[in-house]
C-alpha cells in the first residue's frame, strides 16, 4: 500500500514480472487508507489460499491463490526507486489461523 491509498496484493516470482492478484493486475485505490498518515498498521492473512490485506484494521481487500499453501514468513518494504520509508516492526506477530 502507498501513503497515496493505493494497494495491491501481488505476486513474485523470481526471474518473471510481478502479478498482482487485485485489481486486474493494477494499482487500485481505497479509501478506507488514509492518506498520508504519519504511520499505518498493516496486517494480513495467508492461509487455505487466502490472502487477506488490512491497513488500519479495516480490510481493504482479499484475493485468493493456492500457489504458495506452505512454507515461511518473509516480511519486505519497497518504497520504489526515489523515495525513502521508515519501517519499524514494535509488534509484530506471525499466529497461526484457525
């Protein structure tokens, strides 16, 4: 997600062009994403092919894709070629789902 309320939920493969699973392979935008707070919550569910996004609590949007149904966490942060992000992690928490 962008401090502009855009998101995505993609996909990365290695050596292939990224896919995003919403919004027909594009950026969308929503408005339950505030913008330009000083700081956002961002959470999400992976589980039974389910991705799940939320930003602030609130979901913003879920896809589902059975490529990935086990493995590790990995957490990233990309802010693009020309901008700078701070990212803190105070409480980070990988539970498994019901």
């Amino acid at each position: 997600m962008t401090p502009a309320g855009e998101y995505a939920i993609a996909k990365a493969v290695e050596g292939e062009k990224d896919l995003f699973l919403t919004n027909n392979d594009q950026w969308a935008e929503s408005e339950a994403i505030v913008k330009n707070a000083a700081s956002y919550r961002i959470g999400g569910d992976c589980g039974k092919s389910r991705l799940t996004l939320y930003v602030d609590g609130r979901e913003i949007d879920s896809v589902t894709d059975s490529t990935y149904i086990q493995g590790d966490v990995g957490l990233f942060a990309w802010t693009g070629d020309e901008t700078n992000a701070e990212v803190r992690f105070d409480d980070l928490a990988v539970v498994a789902l019901p």
